[in-house]
C-alpha cells in the first residue's frame, strides 16, 4: 500500500471517529433526553444523528476516493468543534471531547491533504 493511500485510510478512520460519535450523541438526545426542555433536545439530537451520519458516510466513501469537495466539506468538523469549545456551547461541561474531536478531525484532514491536490488524485487531474 503506497503512502499516500495510507494517509487517505488514517484520514478517512480519523473522521470516521467524529462522524461515530456525534451519531452516538444523536442517538442517545433523541431517545433519552435529559435536559428540561425535552422536545429541544430530541429536535437537537435528530440534527446530531444528520450530521453524524452524513459526516461519517462522507468520510468512508468519497473522501477515501479523494474527492476533494469531500475533503472541504469535512472542514466542518473541526469548524463545529472549535466553535462550540470557544463558545462554551454543549454537550457536556468537560470539553475534553470536544478538544479530542478537534485534534481528530483536523489530524484526518492535514495527514492526507496531499492526496486530494496532487496531480495523480481523481479529481486533481485536469
């Protein structure tokens, strides 16, 4: 397996990790939810199931073809995470899994980035 495959993969794992575990948040805010304000917090967990599933589907198939618009759309990621820990926004008062998502996410985007603007990507050939 050339190196470059192997970045993709270690990517495409990376924020297959973050797509999984918004999902779970998903799940569990859309079945169990424990904030005082529950039909809010089923609304918030259908969105986290969305954006978890969509994230992870984009991560394992397109991005790991090198389709670059899957590699700038996954920038959400660590958009989202930064925004909530600097905004002190939920879930959760911890914030270590936020940090640990943004590290995740942008370790999945720079390790591979090569791969989606070299000559020899799918979609960078013209």
């Amino acid at each position: 397996m050339r190196r470059e495959n192997r970045l993709v993969m270690i990517g495409s794992v990376c924020l297959a990790v973050v797509g999984v575990g918004i999902l779970a948040f998903g799940v569990v805010a859309a079945t169990v939810p424990v904030a005082a304000d529950e039909p809010l917090m089923r609304a918030d967990g259908l969105a986290s199931l969305g954006v978890g599933l969509f994230g992870l589907l984009i991560a394992v198939v397109p991005f790991r073809r090198r389709e670059r618009w899957a590699w700038l759309a996954l920038w959400f990621y660590p958009v989202f995470w930064s925004v909530h820990l600097v905004g002190g926004l939920p879930p959760g008062k911890d914030h270590v899994h936020q940090v640990v998502f943004i590290v995740l996410s942008l370790v999945g985007l720079l390790l591979p980035a090569r791969a989606f603007f070299s000559s020899a990507s799918p979609t960078g050939a013209r």
